[in-house]
C-alpha cells in the first residue's frame, strides 16, 4: 500500500489505521476504546477513569516501574486519559523504536493484571486527582454545569467519578467492567508518522486478534438538557460563570457553521465576548466561549471569571452578545476572520503526528472513514452568513440557558430569574 492513510479490520472487528508522514522522525499511536463516562451506571460512575490508570500499573511480564523503565529506556512518550465517550491509551517514539512501542502498548491493553496492592495505591492516587479538580474553581464549575445542565443523565456525571465509588471499587468490580465493554467492534488503534502500514498490521494483529467479541454494550441515553440556574457559594476571589444551552453533535451536518459561530462569539481573542467583556469593560481577564460535542448531542456554552461585583453585568453582557447572533447578520468580514482563523488552527495542528493519530481515531469512530483536510476545508469554506444566523436561532433560546455560578455570589435572588428578562 503506498497511500498516506490505510485501515485493516481484523477479523474480530478491531481497526488499525495508519497515516504515513515522512517528514518526521517519529510515530504516534494511539489504542482507543469507544467507552467513557457516559457509559456508567451511577454505581459504576469512576471505573472507565480508574482502568485507564491501572492499566499503566503492571501485566503478567512487567511491573508499573519496568513499563515506566522500557519507555524511558528509548525515549518514549506515553500517557493516557478518559473522556466522556472514549479513553485513550497513547505513546510516541522515534520510529526505530516502533516495534518496543507496539510490544508495551499491547501488553498493557491485554495482559493487564489489577493489582489488589496497586489498586489500593491508585484509589489514593484518584482521590486526590479528584479534589485538584474541585480546588481549580475555573475547571469545577464546567463540572458544575455539565451537572446542571445534564442532569441525572450520565453525561452529568463527573468522569472521575465520586469519592464514595472510587472508595469502593475493588478488583471485581474493575475486572468485570473491563471485559465487559472493552469490545473489540468498539476499538480502534491509530497510528501517524514514519512508518509502513502493513509492518504495522504484522506486529498488533496477532495479538490484538485474541481479543472475543463480549455481550450487548449498554445503551446510550441522550438526554435533553435543562434550564436551570445553579448557585454554589465558596470564599473565592472570583465569581465563575458558566452558561449553557443545548447544541449539536459531533456528525450533525451543521457542524462547520457551528465551529465558526463559537469563534466568531468568544474562540479568540478578537471575538465578541474577549472585546466587549475583557478589552473594551475590563470584568474579566478569561471570558471565552466553548462547545462540547458527543455522538448524538452537545453543548454550547461561555464562561467569564469576574469580580463578584461585576457578575450580573458579565451575565447580561453575554446573553446579548447571544442574542445579536440569532437577530443581525454576521459581517461578512468577520466571517472570513472566522474561517481563516479555522483552517489557520487545522493546518497547524497538522503538521503534529500526534494530532494527526487523534484526528485519524476520532473520524473512523465518528465517521467509520478518514476525512481529507481539503474536504474539511472546502465545507469551512462552504458556511454561509446565513447558515450561522439561522443556526443561532435554532439553538439560542433563553428559556433553554442553564447558569451555573461558582464562588462569593453576592445576592443569589439577583440571579434566579436572569434567565428570563
């Protein structure tokens, strides 16, 4: 095969695909399973986060320090993380050293032995892990309000999970969890950089075809979000806001309008909330807008930390700032601002393996086949200003805010009918 981006399926359903960057030195790779949070009963809620540390804490050949040691030993990159619908367990090497990256990574993914010792060590480790999130306030309250907004809906949930869970999960609990959903249908290994994807497919097929189809995995559950105002009162120096409202999914065909209108409205340093509410008032040093987006839902929201004095004014100063979205066009100027600033931050990150092991992972998960960086572009291209308008009004509706607040908030009566002046 000579072409830069190749996929096998093996034949228990597992896909390896690869894209091939001969301008660098070293290879990415990343083994991905299609399980997270959103995926766990409340009971369960911590274990896809607790598995992915364990699974660095030693196999039937390697203790925790001997993994630590061969990375080391070749100067390797490896960590891992859990998100709400994936978790990731990734390296980078020179590409002389692939075949030891493949040996590691394989070994930890499928020889993996949950140490009763080490479990004890890791549940000590995520307890505190836990309460570093709680003590970064600028973080807690986006865990605040995907509660708020979420609900009893699992996406609300924190994917660390609680302290009571992670306090009593024991080697039953992790195992069972672990064969059950780590499907092979539900996994995928990608991999970017200066190497050959059929040498690739003879190093991990052998092993990773011993892997059985399981039972039936669980059900996702899309929730509908809620308009709700959610005041938590801690002695901080700043008030934390965050704002909700219901957005779209990872494939919704709106995807690209959606991507420029978070720009255009608080992804830069030239949008509308950094200028009016940081340059132009000065309430807040960080004011920003966000999107999060899963397979079958989403959020768009904003976020400003400011001083308690200045929470109310930030509030409205941002819901108007929403408002003209969905009521004036968008300058075409701005437009164009927006999509160069796009394409900018695409091609970029391009040039990284790293990124490019993500990308080529996220696209098979979301859209079972590679996504060509032209076709990416063409659609950035594509948007027009009245796709974003009518985008905005589909979603912006102040009867669907959530508010959420972290910190010394001055007068919570002020805040509980913001939503519906």
């Amino acid at each position: 095969m000579d072409h830069a981006e190749n996929k096998t399926i093996l034949n228990n359903g597992i896909r390896i695909i690869t894209k091939k960057m001969l301008h660098v030195h070293s290879v990415s790779m990343g083994v991905w399973v299609n399980v997270g949070g959103r995926d766990e009963s409340p009971a369960e809620n911590g274990l896809s986060h607790f598995i992915e540390h364990m699974i660095f804490k030693g196999t039937k050949k390697r203790t925790a320090f001997q993994i630590a040691k061969e990375f080391d030993a070749i100067g390797g990159q490896t960590n891992a993380f859990t998100s709400a619908e994936n978790t990731c367990y990734h390296a980078k090497v020179m590409g002389t050293h692939l075949e030891t990256m493949v040996d590691i990574l394989s070994d930890i993914f499928l020889n993996s032995v949950f140490n009763e010792k080490e479990i004890e060590n890791e549940r000590a480790v995520i307890l505190q892990e836990i309460g570093m999130v709680e003590d970064n306030p600028d973080e807690y309250v986006h865990v605040l309000a995907g509660r708020n907004f979420w609900g009893k809906n699992s996406l609300g949930q924190l994917v660390l999970g609680t302290r009571e869970n992670v306090a009593g999960f024991n080697v039953h609990t992790i195992k069972g969890f672990f064969h059950n959903l780590y499907q092979p249908e539900r996994i995928v290994i990608s991999v970017a950089g200066n190497l050959e994807h059929n040498r690739l497919v003879d190093l991990i097929g052998p092993v990773f075809e011993s892997i059985r189809p399981g039972n039936s995995f669980p059900e996702r559950v899309t929730p509908q979000g809620r308009s709700r105002v959610n005041l938590h009162q801690r002695k901080l120096e700043q008030v934390h806001i965050c704002l909700g409202t219901k957005g779209i999914s990872i494939t919704d065909s709106r995807r690209y309008a959606y991507s420029l209108m978070n720009t255009i409205l608080g992804g830069n340093m030239s949008s509308r909330l950094f200028q009016e509410i940081r340059e132009k008032r000065g309430l807040a040093y960080s004011v920003y807008s966000f999107i999060t987006s899963y397979i079958d839902t989403g959020m768009f929201g904003a976020y400003a930390g400011v001083d308690p004095k200045n929470a109310y004014e930030s509030i409205v100063l941002i819901l108007k700032e929403i408002s003209e979205l969905k009521e004036m066009r968008v300058d075409p100027n701005e437009l164009r601002n927006a999509k160069e600033f796009t394409k900018g931050s695409l091609m970029l990150a391009s040039e990284s393996n790293d990124n490019q092991m993500v990308r080529l992972a996220q696209t098979e998960t979301h859209f079972g086949r590679y996504i060509p960086l032209e076709e990416i572009v063409n659609s950035i291209e594509s948007v027009t200003e009245d796709q974003i308008i009518e985008l905005a009004q589909s979603l912006f509706q102040k009867s669907r805010f959530a508010l959420t607040m972290l910190g010394p908030i001055p007068d919570g009566k002020a805040f509980d009918e913001i939503l519906t002046i």
